[in-house]
C-alpha cells in the first residue's frame, strides 16, 4: 500500500493570527494620525505579514506623505510615527530651516538579508523594516542620501591608503634608479593632502635677460636686444623673475619620475549632511536597526531602519 505524504502547511494566517494583528494595529495605530490603506493578508513560507497595510502618510496635515506608500506592519508604522514627531522633523526644521513632507523608500520584499540565499531572512521579508533614500523638504529641496552624506570614514580611508601607496611606489623609483647609477633620476612624492595637492612647483628664473627698449621720441637708435635664452621672451620681465603660471621645465628624457597626486577627502559639512547625520544618530534611540552609509557600500544611497526583537537591548547603529 503505497504511503501517502501529509499535504505541506498552507501558505495562509490561521483565523487567531489574523485576529491578533488586527488588535494590534488598533492599538499601536490609534495615537497616530495615519492615513493607511489595509492590505490583503500576505504569507509566503517565511514571508509575510497577517495585516499588512500600505502606508500613505503620518502625522495629519502637518505630516510626511510617503511615496509611493510602503507596505509594511502595523508595529513599523507606529515606530515610524513617533520618529517623525522626535527625530526626523525637529531635526530638519533646525537644521534645514524647512520641515520633512514627503519620505522615499520602500518596506516589503521577501528575501534574505543582501538577498544572500546563504544568510537570515530579512527583516523586509515581515515587513519590518523600511530603506530611506530621499527626504522632500516644503520648501521644496530633495535631500538624498545617496549625495547629501558626503564621504564616509572608509572613502577617506582608501584615499590615505592610496597616497601611501603612491609615496612608496615613488620612493621604489628613486631606490632603482639610483642603484643603475642614473644622476637624472628623480621621483615627485605625492603629497597627503589637499592643500599639498594644491601646492605649486618653484619657479626657475630665465637668468638676468635684460630688455632694450626703443623710443621714438629721442631719435636714438635702440640698441641691440641680447639673444633668446632657453626661456621665451615674453617670460623675460625687468626684475629677472618668471611670469606667474610659467611651469618648470620638463623633466629630460630618461629619468624616472612618479608624479601620483591623491586628494584625501573630507566629511562634508553642508546643511544637508548634517541633516542626514543628525537624524542617523537620533535613529538610534527609536529603532533596533540603523544602517546608513558608513555601515558597508550597500547602505551607502539610504538608511536602514527597523524594529526587529533582540536579546539584546543595544541597538546596533552603523
């Protein structure tokens, strides 16, 4: 008699799950003044949420609009409201000068975490959690994380790292042709900094070249200007000094020379980065998860947030 299989599980809420969320929202939805539309329960294997909604704006007339509306759970939605009121719009208005009306970003999707099939579910897979990339201002000002961080710790890292790399490399040069017994070898170590970047290279002077000038008016014939050094005769001035953004001369052929300029970047200091900042940091208070761009090159265009239980009552803010 051939053994029949148990039919798998039905990918769908029971009736006391559906019950238990939609109480929930009732209380967790009732202080906020939220527009919402509730969406049909949604469950796939791990994925899901039983009262999903869609939601279109917190906080009354006065509020943040999102758009398009993000699905999420009810639980998200009402952290959402509270950092409005404490973080987000006290910290545009004093920073910005203008409050938050529309967020941009997205809740749902059921995958893993980095949609990695080799780590955790995501905590966007219930719904829990929402990506912020843009705030709109009433003003009308678009802040985007993405251009309004400004460099992250690991970009002026990597900037450091690259003009060491320069420096050695320059320094090799020198090391080489110095031992072929080359005495025209020459290396230009690239500078650390901006302002070094910056710095111009000394100026060489064409010599004591002196200029004969004739006049019409004493009759007298000029005399006889001296030949054309190595230098132009319009970089030849009266004190004997290089007119300004001549360049030195050109290295001769056969020395070996590196000339590796690296600009090292730094943190930003425009109103919208540290609007950005300010409300990352303040995040922190509010949420079990925040991610922004100085956690990993995945965050770099938005902010992480949610809500996710913890055995652990510190919040994780990167």
């Amino acid at each position: 008699m051939p053994i029949v299989k148990a039919a798998p599980p039905p990918d769908e809420w029971t009736p006391e799950q559906l019950a238990t969320e939609l109480r929930t929202c009732l209380q967790v939805l009732a202080p906020a003044a939220a527009e919402i539309e509730l969406a049909e329960p949604m469950k796939s294997g791990a994925c899901g949420t039983p009262a999903p909604l869609a939601l279109r704006r917190l906080g009354g007339s006065r509020g943040v609009e999102f758009s398009p509306p993000p699905t999420m759970n009810c639980r998200l939605a009402a952290s959402l409201n509270d950092w409005i009121e404490k973080v987000l719009q006290p910290s545009a208005e004093k920073v910005l000068g203008s409050r938050v009306k529309r967020i941009i970003g997205a809740s749902y999707s059921c995958r893993n975490v980095y949609n990695n099939p080799k780590l955790t579910l995501s905590e966007h897979a219930t719904g829990n959690a929402i990506d912020i990339s843009a705030f709109v201002t009433a003003d009308g000002r678009t802040v985007k994380v993405l251009s309004g961080w400004g460099p992250t710790d690991r970009d002026i890292v990597a900037a450091q790292k690259k003009a060491e790399a320069g420096k050695a490399e320059a320094r090799k040069a020198v090391a080489v042709a110095g031992a072929t017994g080359s005495p025209k070898a020459t290396a230009k170590v690239p500078p650390l900094n901006a302002e070094a970047a910056e710095a111009k290279p000394a100026q060489k002077s064409p010599g004591n070249l002196q200029k004969t000038e004739y006049r019409r008016e004493t009759g007298k014939t000029p005399q006889a200007k001296p030949e054309p050094g190595p230098q132009k005769d319009a970089a030849a001035s009266n004190d004997g000094a290089e007119p300004k953004g001549a360049s030195a001369p050109a290295e001769k052929s056969g020395s070996a020379s590196k000339d590796v300029q690296v600009t090292i970047p730094k943190p930003a200091t425009t109103k919208e980065s540290m609007f950005l900042k300010r409300l990352h940091e303040g995040s922190c208070g509010l949420f079990t998860t925040v991610l922004g761009p100085e956690a990993n090159e995945a965050h770099r265009d938005h902010f992480h947030l949610d809500i996710k239980i913890r055995g652990s009552k510190t919040p994780i803010c990167r």
